[in-house]
C-alpha cells in the first residue's frame, strides 16, 4: 500500500512537471486584436486629439462579418507623425501592463497600391505628446520602443511586421500607431480589422 502511494506521488510530480511548460507557453503570449467604430473608421475622428478617440484592442477576437476599416493618410503636409499617439492618425491602445522582453509581431490586413511605404510604431503608456518648436510650442515626443518602415503587400493582402528584441515596461498600456513617411508619393493603403475575416492583431510573444 505504502509502494502505490509512493508511485501515485511520484506520477503526479511527473504529471505536473510535464504541464508546466505547456502552461507557461500559453501564457508567454498575449494577442490584442484591433477594434472599431464602424466600417469607415475616418468618421469617428475629430480635428483635435482626444485619448478618448484612440481605437482600442484587447483579447477579445472579432466574429462581425464586416470590417471596420481606416486609411492612412499621405500627402505632403498631413498630421504629425512623430507622437506617441496622434488622434489624426491610426492608433490603437490597450490595456498592458507589466515588463515585456521578446518579438511583437503586427498583422494587418491591407489593401494598398503598389509600392506604399507604411511605418509601424509602438509606444508603452501613449501621452499623445507631439515634438514641435517655437512658435508653435516647444515639446518632445517620447521614442518608440519599436519602430520599422516597410512596404505594404500590393492589393488586398495580409501585410506582417515583426519587431524583434523588443524590451519595454509599461505601466497600463500600449499603443500601435501607422503612419505613411511625409512623402510625395501617390500610395494609398487602407486597413481593414475588427471582423472574422480580418481580425489584424497585435500578438507579443515573450521570451
């Protein structure tokens, strides 16, 4: 009797010894899907930068038929790009909190024009602060922790981004914003999220 409860013991270490890992893997990564507001998200956006209007994502993965979708502006003076957080521009945040060390990847759903250049940039806990100098005011935009210019996939498509070694620590949030470098380049790239069929997303992988 006292050899079968020795085994059962030892069979259950091993059993939980061997789940372990696989748990752990489960938690090590989290994926923020994109929201919206409605199909033609540039509606929802005022001329003024409000947090409140910032899109949002969280665990909750989409089941809509239909896609809310956003352009991305480009021409030659359009909002500016270097903040973390601009209401004129694609921005989506979420809840996120804690020290994060591993690989971001970004997959959106796209459809574009050939040869569209798109940055990607995320910041932890966005303020929405802008740099600009005198006359117009004098402030400095924090850095992004991950930043990367690539060329979006022609036509309706799934473009993917990863961003590699990535470290940060926040403190409840995280932001990922899209914007198109300050070019005179005719590319146009629209993105479409927040349904079953496109369910763009953020999904941070963690060492």
């Amino acid at each position: 009797m006292r050899k079968l409860a020795l085994f059962l013991t030892a069979l259950a270490v091993l059993v939980s010894a061997l789940a372990a890992p696989a748990l752990a893997g489960k938690k090590k990564t989290t994926t923020l899907f994109l929201h919206g507001s409605g199909p033609v998200q540039e509606a929802y956006i005022q001329e003024m930068w409000l947090d409140s209007i910032f899109m949002t994502m969280d665990g909750t993965e989409p089941t809509k038929p239909d896609p809310s979708s956003i352009f991305v502006t480009n021409y030659f003076r359009g909002p500016n790009t270097d903040c973390d957080g601009n209401g004129l521009l694609p921005v989506w945040k979420g809840e996120y909190s804690g020290k994060f060390k591993g690989t971001v990847k970004v997959t959106l759903h796209t459809v574009a024009t050939p040869a569209t250049p798109l940055v990607l940039s995320l910041y932890p806990d966005p303020t929405g602060t802008c740099t600009s100098t005198p006359p117009i005011g004098d402030s400095q935009a924090p850095k992004p922790v991950a930043q990367q210019e690539i060329e979006v996939a022609p036509g309706p498509a799934v473009t993917e981004v990863t961003f590699k070694k990535v470290k940060f620590k926040a403190v409840g949030s995280l932001a990922l914003q899209l914007h198109i470098p300050t070019l005179s380049s005719p590319g146009q790239v629209r993105v479409l999220f927040d349904s079953a069929d496109f369910p763009s997303n953020v999904q941070l992988q963690a060492k």
